[in-house]
C-alpha cells in the first residue's frame, strides 16, 4: 500500500495540467517509489525524469503550450510569438519582399530573417507594404532576425544595424545564429538591447547541451526560442528535454527537410504521403501540422505565393495518436543540412 506522501506525489502527476492526450500526443507516467521521482515516457521516445521537489517543471514537458485557436505561444519573455511563419533563407531581397507580403496577406504573422540572409531590407519593405495594404498593425507582426558570428564582437552596433536594415523601431525576437567567439558578449549585448527596449526577446540558434549550458552561465535572461534543425528524420528531442527546464521553445529551420534532397526524401515518403492522403492534404501540410502537434515553431520558407498560403492552411484538420506516433517513428538522427 502507498503511504500518503507516496498518495499525494501521485496525486500531483496525474493533475498535471493538458497532458500530451489533449494535444493528440500520450506518454506514460510511471512513479518511482523508491526514489520519489516521476519518470515520463513520451510517445516520441524520450523519458523525463522529475524528483518530487521539481515536479511542478514537468508540466511543460508535459504539455503543449501552443494556442491553436490564437496561433500563438507565449514565450518566456512574455510575449506571444505565432507558431508559423514564413522564413527568408536563401531568398533575394526582392523575392523576400514579395513573399513576406504575400505571407502577411493570408495570415502569417511570423517573419524570419537574419543578416547573412542578406535581405533584411526587402523583409521591412514587405511588412510596410503590407501594413499599408491590408491593415495589419506593427504590434501584430513578429519580426525575428539574427546576429552573424563576424560581429559578435560588435553586437551592440549590429543590434541596431538590424533595426535600421528592417526599418522597425524593435525586433520581436533576435537570435545569435551559430556559436562562435564572442558569441557571450554577444548574448550580453542582447540582453542589453532588451533592457534599452530594442529587442522584446532573445534567444539562439545552432546551439547544443554544452553551448546551451555554457551560456547560461553569464545570462541574465533566458533565452526564450532555439531554433535549430528540426523534422521527422532529425527531431531535436535530446536538445528540446534540455531546454524545458528554461522554458524555451523550439523553433525548426528546414521544417520540411530543406530544399533539394531534404524536402523530396520527407515529402515522399510513404508514412507521409499516406497520412496526407487520409485528410485530403498536402506531404508538407501534414509535416507542418506535426510539428505544431509536437510544440515546434515551424517556419517554412518560400518564394511561390500558392505555396505559402498551402503551408499556412493547416488548422483544420488534427494528427491521430496513431498518425503522431508514425512520424514520430521516422527519426534517425540524419540531418539535411552541414552547419
């Protein structure tokens, strides 16, 4: 028989807040006795381990803490952030201009540029235009960019170079893009940026466990998103249990896999192409609605006007448990992408 603290730790896991059912996700909760710890065995194959004394920190692995009717997540920052957008990689300045425009135009309202991209300013110019055009209100656009590791050294400057690049007198969110030298008085500079009220969030991208680690060693501010390569081949779920302690989000590049190889090798693959076929929807309609259903920002990118408003028509149908589970099941820790 349980003792009655061994009854309330139990009690305390099993009231735990939206578990991964209400998000068409399911994990098993098992209760070690002997150890008062809460093990969480999760359908995507990680398992969470949580001593009774932390065990108000598992409910954010255990939920989904994207609002699908608002299509947006609240950051640590406090902020909410949309759950997809459009991102800019490899796109011209004009190309990012138009698809930001046509972007905004269906109802994204998550931007992703950055300064090696190169096109900071068609990206202000496609927020402009479509401000002017349909009504949309700065306050309703989130903008993020990133630094580039040559002016890590120069961050301060470079924070206010993005602000004059994309014409705003704030970034919703600006990242550092890789690890590299400087990169923490890099991370110092943003925070400085956001107490001087430049920046409304930071966070970072192309990090790890140990980088992860090591930069929380001189931040004052957590970061509030990782992006990182992230798609059913390459799930990020080591680095996304390591950032649920700080309550960071992730946030995928190359959602989709990519362009070339990646986006083709995902996008035909059976387990796709048959799910997609169950809810009359696109291969890349389905991996975007993964993504959300497993709590990752996606942000595809793309030039094509149709494709953009394709990938932003995926709140209408929901992933099965069964379906989730499939997917979930294509991971094999391959990576499209080098850097």
């Amino acid at each position: 028989m349980l003792s009655v603290n061994e009854l309330e730790f139990l009690t305390q896991v099993y009231q735990m807040k939206k578990v991964y059912a209400s998000i068409a996700l399911l994990c098993t909760v098992c209760l070690n006795v002997q150890c008062q710890k809460a093990e969480i065995h999760k359908n995507d194959g990680t398992t969470v381990e949580i001593p009774v004394e932390d065990i108000d920190s598992i409910t954010f692995s255990m939920t989904n803490p994207f609002n699908f009717e608002t299509r947006t997540v609240r950051l640590n920052s406090g902020y909410d952030m949309p759950i997809i957008g459009i991102g800019t990689y490899l796109l011209t300045t004009a190309q990012a201009e138009e698809s930001v425009y046509n972007a905004l135009k269906v109802g994204m309202r998550l931007i992703d540029t950055a300064d090696i991209y190169g096109n900071e300013v068609g990206v202000g110019r496609g927020i402009r235009r479509a401000m002017q055009d349909f009504g949309i209100k700065r306050e309703e656009i989130f903008v993020t960019s990133k630094l580039w590791t040559s002016s890590f050294n120069n961050a301060d400057y470079e924070v206010d170079e993005r602000l004059e690049r994309l014409g705003l007198d704030y970034i919703d969110l600006l990242l550092l893009h890789h690890t590299a030298a400087y990169d923490e008085e890099a991370y110092q500079a943003m925070e400085r940026g956001v107490k001087a009220g430049k920046i409304h969030s930071i966070g970072l991208s192309n990090f790890y466990d140990d980088d992860i680690d090591r930069m929380m060693k001189i931040a004052t501010i957590k970061p509030a998103v990782l992006q990182n390569e992230t798609h059913p081949y390459h799930q990020s779920r080591s680095v996304k249990a390591h950032i649920a302690k700080l309550g960071t989000i992730l946030e995928a590049w190359f959602p989709l896999g990519g362009r070339g190889t990646g986006i083709k090798t995902l996008s035909q693959h059976e387990v796709i192409t048959s799910i997609a076929q169950a809810h009359n929807k696109s291969a890349y309609q389905v991996l975007l609605r993964w993504h959300l259903q497993c709590g990752t920002i996606a942000i595809p990118g793309s030039s094509n006007a149709a494709h953009i408003a394709e990938d932003y028509d995926i709140f209408d149908f929901e992933l099965t448990p069964d379906e989730m589970q499939r997917i979930n099941a294509l991971e094999c820790n391959h990576r499209f992408a080098s850097y």
